[in-house]
C-alpha cells in the first residue's frame, strides 16, 4: 500500500499478476461468438438507460460521461486494482508518513511481494463472480477510460455473464439485458443524485482515517482475526451471520460509519434489483424465470469453501444487501408511490439509515409525514 520500513507493503503489479495467473479460466467460445457477446452486451447497456429513466423517472444528462466496458476477467482485475489504489490513497499517505514507527522494519520485512500475492489471490476468487460493476470511484488509463469530470465507468464481465447464463440454462438474451437494467441503475443513480458521490467518498474517507496505521497494532489486529477464525464457531452460534474479516479489525468509529454505509448499500443494491425487475416484464420476457433460477442459484450456495470464503469476505452481507434493499424499495415505492419513494436521493438527510432498512414505514414517516 506504501512505504514502511523501505519496502513497499503491497506490490501492486504483482497482485494484478497474481490475479491474473490463478483466475479460472472462462467458459469456451468461439472468436466470432465472443464478438457477437460483446456487441450484444454494448447494445443491451444502451437500450437499458432509456428503461432505466423511464421506469425510475430519475432525468439525467450525464450518463455519456461514463462509458461502458465490457471486459474479460482480467480486465476486470486491472480495473479494480486502480481503483483501490485511488480510494485508499489517503490512507496510504498516512501510512507513509509513520513508516518508521515501531515495527516499521518488521511489516517492510515481510515485503510487498507476500502482500500482493495475497491480494492477488482474493481477487482471483472475486474475478470470477462478478457480473457487472458500476465504479463509482474509477481513475481513467490508457487500458480502461472513465468519466472526464467526475464519472465512473461500468463494466460487464461477458465471462461471468455467459457462465451464469449456461448454468442456469435461460435465454441468453434475455439474462444479459437483465443483467444490464441492473447495472445502468447504478449508473443513473449516480449520474442523476450529483451529491452521492461525494456522500459516499466522504464516508469511505471517514472510515479509512479511523483505520489503525501502527504497524504493531496492525499486527496484533490481523493475529487476533486469525486466531478468532482458526477457532471456528458451532453451526448453531451463526444465527448473527458470523463476521467477517473487515468487521472483525473495526474499531467502534469505523462500526459506526460502516453501519451508515451498510443501509446506502442496501438502497443502491435493492433499487436496482427493484428496478430490473420493474422494467423486466416489458422488455425481458423470461424475466420471471430468470428471476426465481437466479434466486435459487444466490439460496444454493457452493462448495463449503466457497461458502467460508464469502463469510470472511463479508460477501454473504452483500447479498442481504440485495434482499434487505429491494424489500424496502418495494414496501416505499407501494405505500407513496415511485416519486414518492425518489425523495430519497434529495440529500444525505433522506437517505435511510439501516433501522429503516428494516422498517421501510419509520423511514416514509420521517421524510414524508415530517415535511408534511
């Protein structure tokens, strides 16, 4: 990440590296097939942002400056690299300026070379999961534009969309718009709520400057996170959920922050669910077979490994994200309306907090009832 001790703690190409090498590969297709996905998956991604805003009513003049990339999964590694690179720069400038506090010497012995192949590692496992990302904080390169003033890009991962596609043997066509009505939801909240951008860095902002940079406190923090998942837990005790790695080296500050930054997500997440399936009845006719394979597929799970995997990584709290949101999406959007509901993106004051994630009625009797 930077320089402590005269060595760097994470090697950044060596992650992309690492990634790069170990990432499975993706399923088998013809050149001419490959093309013919791309082309398909650009044209679904601009057909979406007319549903998109029509469904949501959400105007926005803006959505050109964040061009769409479909990438493989190695393209899809790049990209994320950079962007961590971006988003934690603070932090690493923090972390520069203590590199020679106590234990310095100790992490800049155990180098950025291990670092980065553990990273690589876990974005090798990332790699081959993701279907379409929105980066909301993406710097642009010669490889992989963005935004000129501020934008971000999308990308589609066509490997990831194809596997999924074959594996719970839907119509093609169908699931790769499907797939696009949900990320060009991102886009348009973003590129529609001007401030939400800046909401969110800001947050991410405030939970990295409560991050330890103490080289022996980080030490102990990452022991004790081993030692606590080395232990395991009875099947029983996991009603809560478990914790994952990033919960496990929070300080109460970051939980806090973490908390606001949960219900976002739950928001961003469930209205785009909502909105895919919104607009689905219209324009993807298998829309309600997708959906219930899909949800099948998300209730099913994988390997236990697999499933280890996803809890330390805090991925199965992801995927409450999506359920959690679209309920309370759908449960606004029900008692006043879709305007009603878009009072949620006027400022930060209106978005919900994550008790009223759980409970849509206390968030429209704060917001609606108040201002009446």
């Amino acid at each position: 990440m930077t320089s402590i001790g005269g060595a760097e703690m994470v090697d950044w190409n060596l992650a992309v590296a690492t990634a790069t090498r170990l990432v499975r590969p993706g399923p088998e297709v013809s050149r001419d097939e490959a093309r013919a996905i791309v082309a398909e998956l650009r044209k679904h991604a601009k057909s979406s942002e007319e549903h998109v805003r029509s469904f949501t009513r959400m105007g926005t003049e803006d959505t050109h400056d964040t061009p769409v990339l479909v990438v493989d999964r190695a393209g899809w590694i790049k990209a994320n690299v950079a962007g961590f690179r971006e988003i934690l720069k603070p932090l690493l400038d923090k972390m520069q300026d203590r590199r020679s506090g106590p234990g310095g010497a100790m992490l800049g012995a155990v180098g950025g070379k291990v670092t980065g192949v553990e990273l690589g590692m876990l974005l090798s496992f990332l790699a081959s999961r993701v279907l379409g990302q929105y980066e909301t904080f993406a710097p642009a390169s010669r490889d992989l534009p963005a935004g000129e003033s501020g934008g971000g890009r999308l990308l589609l991962v066509a490997p990831n969309i194809v596997h999924v596609e074959r594996e719970l043997d839907v119509d093609p066509h169908d699931f790769r718009l499907w797939v696009c009505l949900h990320e060009e939801t991102h886009r348009t909240q973003f590129s529609a709520v001007p401030w939400l951008r800046d909401h969110l860095e800001g947050e991410i902002q405030a939970f990295l400057s409560e991050t330890e940079v103490d080289p022996m406190t980080v030490l102990e923090r990452i022991r004790e996170t081993a030692q606590s998942l080395a232990g395991g837990r009875p099947e029983a005790e996991e009603d809560d959920g478990g914790r994952s790695l990033v919960e496990l080296v929070q300080t109460p500050a970051q939980r806090e922050i973490l908390a606001r930054l949960t219900a976002v997500m739950s928001l961003l997440e469930g209205h785009a669910d909502f909105v895919m399936d919104g607009v689905g009845p219209d324009v993807v006719p298998s829309v309600a077979e997708i959906r219930e394979k899909f949800q099948q597929r998300r209730a099913r799970g994988a390997s236990r490994l697999d499933q280890a995997l996803r809890k330390l990584l805090g991925l199965d709290a992801k995927l409450r994200q999506y359920r959690d949101g679209e309920r309370f999406v759908r449960a606004v959007v029900g008692e006043v309306g879709m305007d009603g509901f878009n009072r949620v993106w006027t400022s930060p004051n209106t978005l919900p907090t994550k008790s009223e994630i759980a409970k849509p009625a206390d968030w429209v009797a704060r917001v609606h009832r108040k201002a009446e």
